[in-house]
C-alpha cells in the first residue's frame, strides 16, 4: 500500500497518492465475503426479515464497509453486482422504516451506502440518483434540525449537529461532566457521510450543496482544534472521557490522559482519506491531514497492535494511546464489560486498511499468516471465520 504523500505535477494538475486504490490485488478469494453480501442481500429484502435482523444496521454497515471498497478498486465484478443488489431505494426505505434499529446503526448505515454511491457513481443512474438525494436530505436534517443533545444534562438545547458543534468548537461550558463537550459517533458519521457526498457531488460535476462545504470545512477544524499531537501519536479531544462511566476503569499513570478505545477510533481511518480526497487542491490542508494519517498509522502498530518478532504474535492495547485497561465495564451493576487485550475485533473488520500505508499492510500480512490463532482468541471472529481471514487478506 503506498504512503499519503503528493506526486509530481502532471499536465498541471496536483495529483496525490490517495487517487490510488487502496486495493490492487485481483486475484484474492472472495467466497465468504460473497456469501455474506448474500446473506444481507436476503435480510434487507423486506421489513419482516429486517425486523429479525436488526442489528443487522449496524453490524452490515461495519462489516461490508471494506469490502466494497476492495470490490471498486480491483473492478470485482461478482462483488460489485451484489452490492448493487443488496444497496438500493428499497433498502434504504426499509432501514429508515425499522423502529428496532437506534438512530446511531442508521446513520452508520447511510455512511456506508454513500461511500457505495460514491465508488460506484450516480451521473445518470436514476436509481443511485434517488438514493443520494435521500442520504443527502437525512443528512441535512441531522446537520441543521435533528435535536442533537447527546445527553440531557448538557448547558443548552441544540438543533442540528452543526449547533452542538459550533458551540463545542467556541470552548463555551457544556455542562459539569467532562463528556458534555464530547464530539461523539453521531456527529462524526453526519460528516463522514457528508464529505461522502461532497465527493459525489463533484464526481458528478454537479453544483455543490454549500451545506456539504460547510459540513467539509467543521470536519477539518474540529480535527484542527481538537486534536493534540503527542509523541508521534494525536489525539482527539484528550480526557474527554475521564467522566464517562465506560471509561471508570482506565488506570492512569502521571501525566496520561483518558482517550478513545481502538475499536470507536478505528473508524478515523476512513474519514482521514474522504477529508483528503476532498483537500487535495489545498496543499496545507491535505499536509496535515497527511501527518495525521502518518501518526494515525505509527500509533496503530506501536500503541494498539502491538507486534512481538520473537513469537511473530500481536497483542492488542484497547485504547489508543497503549493503555490496556477494561473498557465498558461496570462493576457496581456485575459488567466486566471488555477485559485488557479483549477490545481486537475492528483489527479484523479492518477499515485500519484505509490509512493506506506499508507499514498498516506489513502489519496485516503478519496478522494473516497467523490467522487461525487469532480466530480463536474471539467467538465473534470464530463465528465467521472465513469471512474475517478474507478481509485480513484483503491488498
């Protein structure tokens, strides 16, 4: 996989490695991931299979989310047709239409079938059109009017993600728990999908929507404002979760910080190339969100995989910053919640692979060699075996 940095000029137009794909091996076994686009291709074919899959939202949105992007950067024709089966108007009607799955899956899900209509384009597809301009009107309404509190305790009401925002990025008080002024999964999924769309857009030489920029341009100053750069490794909004109840069990040393666990934070990936993609005309821009993706990568084989050559093994960290401590759990209700080195299953879903750079792919060929003893170490992956060894294969 090549590194993030910019090419020569060519026929005066900056081009930038992230144009690569980030896949380019044709010739690898797909059978389970094809077997899995079936499976969901049937539980998203009405509201009654839907209604006994629900979770499959979320859990779909996640686990094909890789895949797709495989499917369009090698030209897999057997993938592409069925995601074009399994992603359609239909289905997004259905999703939207399930009172089971929470808000949350279904913005995760409209991430995932934007990135499909932006890998696939939409430029005289009446149904990918349709499909758009649905995403994009859900999209608008949670950017500008959906009530955007994540906790009820906050300063103040918010209207639409963008407020909430705007008033986290001002450094006004939100409220007495650290957690209040968190920026969470819900409004980063709004703008991943949003410069999902922005991308789409332009592909189709379309008039941008100026709330998509807007979108675009918070995205990158919350990664501007927020973020701290420590000892080759950022941060996003450091000690945000010392308060947070699934955090109460991180043990510190002098001077650490409370961060993300690994497995929320995998997701940074995905978003560092859509946001470069949509700043490669802007050189400072896609200079820092480079070095992000730089750190980013650095920070996952030295504090979250962390890669044994004695043994050729990884342990896994299950936060960011290498600490190892339980997460979610909850003594005081009997949760032990994920136990140290537990928190690895996103190593296998493996959007990590969108960071793009040889030392994530060097990672993944060991992780892959070894493959059967990690499958065993979780009954998540061991339920899917197959399918978890072909993503880990995936390049």
């Amino acid at each position: 996989m090549p590194i993030f940095k910019p090419a020569p000029v060519i026929q005066n137009k900056l081009i930038f490695t992230s144009d690569n794909p980030t896949f380019t091996n044709k010739n690898l076994s797909v059978k389970e991931i094809s077997k899995m686009l079936d499976f969901y291709t049937d539980v998203f074919s009405s509201e009654t299979q839907l209604s006994k899959w629900y979770s499959s939202v979320y859990d779909s949105s996640a686990l094909l989310y890789v895949p797709m992007q495989y499917a369009y950067d090698t030209q897999n024709n057997e993938l592409i047709n069925k995601f074009q089966k399994l992603f359609t108007y239909n289905t997004l009607l259905i999703v939207k239409k399930n009172s089971q799955a929470d808000d949350l899956a279904k913005r995760t899900f409209y991430f995932t079938v934007s990135e499909y209509l932006r890998r696939s384009g939409i430029k005289g597809n009446a149904e990918n059109i349709k499909m758009y301009d649905f995403i994009k009107s859900e999209v608008l309404y949670y950017w500008n009017n959906n009530p955007a509190n994540i906790w009820d305790a906050e300063s103040k009401k918010f209207y639409g993600a963008k407020q909430r925002l705007d008033y986290i990025l001002s450094g006004n008080f939100n409220g007495n728990l650290s957690y209040y002024r968190a920026i969470t999964d819900f409004e980063l999924y709004v703008m991943g999908t949003g410069v999902s769309l922005l991308l789409i857009e332009k592909d189709a030489k379309q008039t941008v929507t100026p709330d998509l920029v807007s979108i675009k341009n918070r995205f990158y100053q919350v990664l501007k404002k927020e973020v701290s750069i420590k000892d080759e490794a950022w941060y996003l909004q450091p000690n945000i979760w010392r308060d947070h109840p699934d955090f109460k069990d991180v043990a510190l040393e002098k001077s650490q910080n409370v961060n993300w666990d690994a497995s929320h934070f995998s997701r940074m990936s995905a978003y560092l190339h859509l946001l470069k993609l949509n700043f490669q005309n802007d050189k400072i821009k896609y200079s820092y969100l480079e070095r992000l993706t730089t750190l980013l990568s650095n920070q996952l084989i030295t504090k979250i995989a962390v890669y044994n050559s004695k043994n050729d093994f990884y342990t896994f960290n299950n936060y960011i910053d290498g600490n190892n401590s339980s997460f979610r759990s909850d003594v005081k209700d009997g949760k032990k919640g994920i136990q140290p080195s537990q928190n690895f299953e996103h190593i296998f879903i493996g959007w990590w692979k969108m960071l793009n750079t040889r030392e994530v792919n060097i990672m993944y060929e060991r992780i892959a060699g070894k493959f059967p003893y990690y499958s065993e170490q979780s009954a998540y992956i061991t339920h899917d075996k197959g399918f978890f060894q072909e993503i880990v294969n995936l390049k």
